[in-house]
C-alpha cells in the first residue's frame, strides 16, 4: 500500500452533475492538467454500467445545454477564431450529435453569456451588461459597493440582462432595463420568469420574482423584494425557497413558498431552518446541480442536515426523506423508476450511484469507479467522536489516525477548522487531511456552532465571533486531550481558511495551547477588514454595527488587538486577488507578527484568488499544501 501524497490529485477525475438528453445521461468530468498548468473539463455519454464515454475532446468545455432528445449545446474555444480579441467579448457555442459525428459550430455571440436557454426558435440569454464603459485601461471608476467580487476582479456598473435573440429575423431585445441584475431565470410554457432587481450604489441582498410574456412582450413584477435562493414552476404555481431576512438577516436560511399565478396569491408552506445545498466541504467536491426540482408534479430538494446532503421530498406538510445514503448527494437525476445521483462517500472520489424503485423504497443497483485509483493507497477513515460543550449542545466532530499507529507512541496533531462560518464537516474524502495522516499527524475537526445543518439559533454568529465558536474549539481540544492520550500536546498545530483562518487567528492569539499555526486567507481585524472585500460591507450584519458606530466591538473581535499575546509559530497563506478576505489583512497580522519577534511566513499567491485550496493552478495547489505540510513538519516533528 502506498502513502496518500500531494500530487495524487492529479489522478482524481471529479464529476459533474447530471443531465438527461432523450434517452441518453450526459455527465462532465474535470481533471487536473500538470502538462498545462489547468483543468481538463469534457463532456461524456454514461453508459447503462456507469463507465463513461467520450463526447468531447478539446478539453476547454464550460457551461452546456440539452438542445433536443440527440443534440447538446455546449461553450467550447475549438480554434483561434473562438477567442475573443483584445477588448472583445465573444461566447461560442457548438452544437453535437448524439447519434455520433464532430461537434459542429451552432452559433457565437459579441457578449460574455452566463446562461443560455432556448424557446421555439428563440435564444434566451443571460449576458453580462456594462452600465458604463471605460475606455481606458489604466484606471478604474468606483461607484458602487461591492466594486470587486471574488472570481470576478473590479465589476463597477456590471450587471446580468436578460435578451432574447431571433436567429431568423435577426433581432436581439434586452428585455431588462440598464442598471437591473438578473439573478436566476426559467422558461414555462410562454413566460420567462425571472428574479432580480434594479438597484444603484449598493447591491441589495433581496430580489424581485418577475413574469415576461413572450408572446406580447409584457413585464410583470409579482413578488417584492426577498432574498430568493431558488424556484420551480408546476401547473401555474411558483415553489420558491426564499427568505425575507426578518430574523436572521442574510444568513437566514429560507422557507418554501407557493405563488399560484392563476390568482396572484402567495402563501408559506413551510418554514425551514436547513440549507437546500450540499454544505458538506471537501477539496475534490464534485459540481453541483440543480436541488430544488419538480418531478411528476412533486417538489424534491437537497437540503444539508447535519454532517449529510440528502435528497428529500415535500409531502405538503414537511419534508420527508427519499432514500438513506451514508454521505453527501451533489446531484440527481430521475429517470423512470430509476434515481441517479453523484455524491460524496467516507474514503472515496465522487461517484456517480444508481438507484432503482422496488416495493416502494430505492435500492443500490450500481455505481462508478472512480475511486480505482485509491485502491493501493493508505486511505484513513475519519472516526466520528462528538463531544458535549460546556451548554450541553452535541457537537458533531471526528479524528483520523496516523497511518501505521502505534499506541505506545505519540503523535503529532492537527485541528483543522472550516471556513464560513456557514460552513461543514463530514466524513467525506478530503485529500488534504489525507496527505496530513499519511505524514504522520492526527487530524481532528468538528462542525462548531455557526456551522451549516443544524438549526437557525445553532448557527447565527451576530455578534458572536471569537465567543460561543471560540468555547466549541476549546472544549473541543479538551476533549481530545483528554482521550486521546497518543496525541503529543507538545506538538499541536491549528489551520483553517477563510472563517477557519479568523479563528486560526483568535484561538493562536487568546491560548498558547499551539506549537505551529497556517492561517490561511484569514481575517485578521474586522475594522480594517470593512469595505476592502466583496463582502464586508456587509459586515455590520454581522455586528450589529459598523466601524464609525460599533468600532470597540468589531475591534473587541480582532486577532491584530491581541497580537502580542501570541507565541505561536505562523505560516500565512493568501492570494493577491483575494476579493473575499483581502490580502491586507495577511499583511496586518504577519507585520505585528514579525514586529514582535514571532517565527511567522507569508506565501502569497499571484493569480489566484480565495478559491486556491479548490480551485487554483495544479501547481499553486501543490505549493499551497507543500508549504502547509513543511511548515507543521518543521516545528511538530521534533519535540520542542
């Protein structure tokens, strides 16, 4: 048996969602490239036993669509003729056969377009639209707030329109006016319906629900403004799940309503405190696919309970669960009697599993194999062990061994904390926490409160940074001190990124309980942290306040004021574009850090943003977990 190693996740191939075509399942696998320096991504035909088949090749597919019962429409960059020029916007798309041949062009448009659906011999575009143009390349306008997103880079003045586009009579109307932003949008029977919302200097957190007419062009508004996550249409009834941030603010997590458009009536069916998403994280996550679904006029959805994403169905009063599945569905797909789905499993890739209806409940039939390439590896399974907090609340938590564990030796440790805080842990394959016990380290992590699936109240973190997360994480390494006597309390260290950076921060500057820390695209001072990300103007919601009227509290709840505090070694990973957790505050912490005499690095990552650990270059990917791995190898191996 062969150690789990770094780059093994070269040989990881991760599924996408599913989609029906006819008769035909069609799937996408991504794959790293090292050769490239980038992701491989191709189309594929599923085959009756789930092995795959190939339908593309160019290895540069994105966004696809279902065309007819044998065609797919996919964006592709095929020839040197698909880029777009210097300053242009271009989106190509090309149309395939199912019934075999070469993709053939079908048709290219002079907008970056996000989503394409297709009505008669219509096309339906979602395409971004520059409120201003800026001719100039070496300064940026700042008008409005967010003017950065995360993936995005400065967006001042962009919005998504809806436009509809007659390849026949060659017309193209804009069917939203110039400063709206369409967020989500369906096509039922005539109408287009879509969500939204006009707005100016600062970006709204709520949407309009809207009904186009396509066969007289009319616009209709019907909601006002909530925060609409998702919707369905089924017999002239509207299924959305949607908030209106009454009780919870942003993170309010969203019920289901019902809007019948044959008498303009809205009305709550249920009221719900899980998110409708898989929540569960891992570095390989596979890509999601659409959760809410009508299927034979019955509402089915993923909603994340606890440390599982399973797939669940709306009986009319409550949520019922469909099928038992010991791990994390991404996506599903019904066909006849029969369910597919992707998912997540303890010890295993994504996988695609196929389930079929008999005597009223689903049973396994089949699943893929992409997991064959851990076969001969030293794969650790994550134990579960929650423990009770100092409230009596059960936090969910588990630990994984070091390979080839002896109980007379001691080990090493690592706490892992996720990100969010909306975030969560599983027991799911997670390829970094394998390198880590592969090297010799017990891994430990759990889901504190402010974590995904477990309730509204468990979850709500206003005002709450650095006081009821901080106690979990104390009473958590308690607990493992206190039973797992193998672990060296000389050797521990702390990582965490995002959310799991800020408390990486917090736990390294209020304990000395670490020998080694790696913080990772972390918060460092909310203060400063406010108005320099896409998201932190948003950061009074979470407070209460903002720096001009809570600064002592948001200040209160800052790593950088305790700073002297810390003695711990500290390895700071963050990338320049970072537009979620600015690079700024790497830079706050590391300079007090130095100042005070602290062993501390920064690795800061040109070209990569917040999504580094997941989605960044193979290579900065590697380096990224190198560094980690040599930083924790370099203070924990030894016995200080």
């Amino acid at each position: 048996m062969e150690k789990i190693n770094i780059k093994d996740l070269l040989d990881y191939q991760i599924i996408g969602d599913l989609h029906q075509c006819g008769d035909y399942m069609i799937t996408s696998i991504e794959k790293m490239n090292e050769k490239t320096n980038s992701y491989d991504r191709d189309l594929y035909y599923i085959n009756e036993d789930l092995s795959l088949s190939p339908l593309t090749s160019s290895h540069h597919v994105s966004d696809f669509i279902i065309e007819d019962d044998t065609h797919i429409l996919f964006q592709d960059t095929r020839s040197k003729e698909d880029e777009p020029r210097k300053n242009e916007k271009k989106t190509v798309y090309y149309r395939l056969s199912l019934k075999g041949g070469e993709a053939i062009k079908a048709f290219e448009f002079k907008y970056d377009v996000f989503a394409l659906k297709l009505y008669s011999n219509k096309q339906i575009l979602l395409i971004g639209d520059q409120i201003y143009e800026n001719k100039e390349k070496d300064y940026v306008y700042l008008t409005e707030v967010p003017f950065y997103i995360n993936g995005e880079g400065f967006r001042d003045g962009l919005r998504a329109a809806l436009m509809i586009c007659d390849p026949i009579l060659k017309q193209e109307i804009k069917i939203t006016p110039a400063g709206f932003d369409v967020l989500d949008f369906k096509i039922y029977d005539h109408y287009i319906l879509y969500t939204g919302i006009q707005w100016k200097d600062i970006m709204p957190h709520k949407q309009e629900l809207y009904l186009y007419d396509l066969n007289n062009n009319s616009n209709i508004r019907l909601l006002e403004p909530y925060r609409i996550e998702s919707f369905v249409i089924d017999d002239h009834k509207i299924y959305s799940m949607m908030s209106d941030m009454q009780e919870y603010g942003t993170d309010q997590y969203c019920d289901l309503y019902q809007y019948d458009l044959e008498n303009n009536e809205l009305k709550k069916l249920l009221k719900y405190e899980y998110p409708i998403y898989p929540s569960v994280m891992s570095d390989i996550s596979p890509r999601g696919g659409e959760s809410l679904q009508i299927i034979n006029h019955e509402l089915y959805l993923l909603s994340t309970i606890g440390y599982r994403t399973l797939l669940y169905h709306f009986n009319g009063s409550h949520m019922e669960l469909v099928f038992p599945f010991d791990g994390c569905i991404t996506s599903y797909l019904f066909k006849g009697k029969d369910l597919y789905i992707t998912g997540m499993q303890e010890g295993k890739l994504p996988e695609i599993y196929h389930y079929s209806l008999s005597d009223g409940h689903y049973k396994l039939c089949t699943q893929s194999s992409f997991s064959k390439v851990l076969k001969n590896k030293r794969v650790q399974k994550p134990v579960y062990i929650p423990f009770i907090n100092r409230k009596g609340m059960k936090i969910d938590a588990w630990i994984i061994f070091p390979v080839d564990f002896k109980a007379d030796t001691l080990y090493p440790s690592l706490l892992d904390i996720h990100g969010g805080p909306r975030g969560d842990y599983g027991d799911v394959f997670y390829h970094e926490m394998q390198v880590w016990a592969n090297e010799g380290y017990f891994v430990y992590y759990c889901n504190p409160q402010g974590s995904d699936g477990y309730g509204q109240d468990f979850g709500d973190m206003r005002g709450q940074y650095g006081k009821k997360d901080f106690d979990d994480f104390l009473d958590f390494i308690e607990y493992i001190k206190t039973n797992f006597k193998s672990i060296d309390t000389n050797r521990m260290g702390v990582t965490g990124g995002s959310y799991g950076g800020f408390m990486t921060n917090y736990l390294i500057t209020h304990t000395h309980l670490f020998q080694a820390a790696a913080t990772q695209r972390s918060i460092s001072d909310w203060v400063s942290d406010y108005g320099t990300s896409g998201i932190s103007y948003n950061d009074g919601l979470f407070f209460g306040a903002r720096p001009w009227q809570g600064f002592e509290e948001m200040w209160e709840a800052s790593p950088l004021k305790y700073a002297s505090n810390c003695i711990t070694p500290t390895l700071f990973i963050h990338s320049f574009e970072d537009y979620t957790c600015a690079i700024s505050q790497a830079y706050e912490l590391f300079t007090a850090f130095k100042v005070l005499g602290i062993d501390t690095k920064a690795v800061l990552f040109k070209g990569e943003n917040h999504g580094l650990s997941r989605r960044g270059k193979p290579t900065h990917r590697f380096k990224r977990l190198e560094e980690i791995t040599n930083w924790m190898n370099d203070h924990l191996k030894e016995v200080l």
